[in-house]
C-alpha cells in the first residue's frame, strides 16, 4: 500500500507543477525527468556499494515486452489528461481501477508478462468485485460527481470509457512487466530506471511534437512552492517499489494493495488539503467505502 499511497501525492504535486508549466505533458516529462534521474543515481549509488552493476545486455534476448513498462505508463498518464473533459472526474477514477483489477487477475491467472500463474478463484474475484463497490462508495456516492466538460454521441462516449478501462489495463501490464524485468536485471531499481527512460524519451518527443506542449515547454516555467518538484520523486518510488512487489506477492495483490493505499492516502489529502489539494469533509459513506477496499484486498491477497 505504501507504493500506492505516494500516487495522489504525485498527482497533487503534479497539478501545480503544471500550473506553473501551462500544459500537461510538459508537465508529465519533467516529472518522468526527475523521476529518471532519482532512479539512476539510485542504481548508481547501489552498484558501487552493494548492489549488482548496470548492466542492460542482460535483458538482450528477453521477450520484447521486457522494454514496455515506459509506454504503459505514458499511456497511463496523459490519459488521464485526455479523459477528464471527455468523461468527467469520476469515471477517470473508476474506470482505470476497474482496468486494474480485471487486468491483474487475468495476468496472475495466465501467468502472462512472466509471472507466476495464481489460478482466479471464486474468492479473489469476490474480493476485487468487493474492492470495485469501495471504489464506488468512495468516488461516486460519497463524493459529488463533476461532469463532463464535452457532449457525445453514445457511441463515442462508449468509446472513450473503454479508453478508460484500457489505461487501468495497462498500468497493471507495466507493473507485471517491470516485474519481469527488475527479476532479469537483478535489480528493481534497474528496472525502474529502464521504464522511466522509456517514459521521459516518449514525453518529450511529444512535448516538441505538439504546438502547445512545445510552447509551454519552451515559455518557461514561472514560480511556485518547493514541493512542486516532487512528483518525480513519487514517481521513482512507485515504479521501483511496484517492480520490487510484482514478483514476491503476484500481480493482482500487487495491484489490490497499490489501489488501497492510493484511496487512503487520496482521502488524507483531501481532508487536511496537502499540496494544495481542497479540503472535503470524509462522509460515513466513504469510510464504509475504505473499509470494502481494504476487505477486498485482504481476499485477493489471502486466498
């Protein structure tokens, strides 16, 4: 849960660091930047003392899916971005989670992305159908709904919310893959740095690609508090700590425990308002909700 609770700490800090940016992706590759380099100078830092030296060429000869731990979370991010005027706040939280979810238990049922095959049992789809209404409690009846910024046509609205579930999917794929990867090098931390390199190398490709992100990048970046420059740090940890649990506890527990802690740590936020996030009032109906989350995790990881 400690990886997952460092998410909506990133995402607050992240907000304002675009705030001071103007547009997203600039936003998103200085975060992956610093990220990147927390995790290189780590590794670094490792490989001259104790740790195993750096040393890529052992991946060489892996399945190709070895390297796409960066484009999963790309994806994850800037959809983000791209769905909150098209859906609505809400259904940009729910949808990924319920991606996750799906997406974790077919991995740990298949074995795919190199992990270990944990069949799917009536229990552990209890318990993430269990984690799913938590989810709901938490982020659709305990909290007012903002609507979409766009109007579609149902059919493009479809669309846009199988998106959604399609970000969730690949935020689990790049934690099984990292996984994988971390197992191959001989180190999580390598990993880590492996996929945030991918990551800052697709950010700013499309930072100078796109005219606004390019213009923003280039404006540059106007004052704001200190802690703004955190979300890469937030992001270090949970790419490394992600890539450390995947292949100790499986996938789908992995992903169940990130979840948990990223609503909890989520509601903490929002009630004392950290990072500039606004303060909101935990309703009886949203601790019920925590609760269902954290039972449901119990049973996924259990059983």
């Amino acid at each position: 849960m400690g990886a997952g609770a460092v998410i909506p700490a990133q995402t607050a800090v992240n907000a304002r660091l675009r705030a001071s940016i103007g547009a997203p992706i600039p936003a998103a590759f200085i975060s992956f930047l610093i990220a990147f380099v927390c995790a290189v100078v780590l590794a670094g830092v490792l490989a001259l003392t104790t740790g195993p030296s750096i040393d890529l060429t052992q991946a060489f000869g892996e399945p190709w899916w070895v390297w796409i731990g960066g484009l999963m979370g790309v994806i994850f991010i800037t959809g983000n971005v791209i769905l909150f005027p098209k859906i609505g706040s809400v259904e940009t939280v729910v949808l990924p989670i319920l991606g996750q979810v799906i997406m974790a238990l077919v991995i740990d049922n298949f074995g795919l992305f190199g992990a270990a095959v944990t069949p799917v049992n009536f229990a552990r789809v209890l318990g993430a159908l269990i984690v799913v209404a938590g989810i709901v409690l938490v982020h659709v009846v305990g909290k007012d709904a903002t609507a979409a910024g766009d109007t579609h046509a149902p059919g493009a609205l479809a669309a846009w919310r199988t998106f959604g579930v399609f970000m969730g999917m690949c935020s689990a794929s790049q934690t099984a893959a990292n996984g994988y990867l971390g197992e191959v090098l001989g180190s999580s931390i390598q990993a880590g740095a492996v996929n945030l390199g991918v990551g800052v190398t697709l950010l700013f490709l499309l930072s100078i690609l796109l005219k606004d992100s390019r213009t923003a990048l280039l404006s540059g970046i106007e004052p704001g508090p200190w802690w703004m420059w955190l979300g890469g740090v937030f992001g270090a940890i949970f790419v490394v700590g992600a890539a450390t649990l995947s292949p100790l506890i499986g996938t789908g527990a992995t992903v169940i425990g990130i979840l948990a802690g990223t609503i909890l740590a989520g509601q903490i936020i929002e009630r004392f308002g950290l990072f500039g996030a606004p303060r909101s009032v935990l309703k009886p109906v949203r601790v019920l909700g925590l609760v269902l989350v954290f039972a449901g995790a119990v049973l996924v990881r259990a059983l």
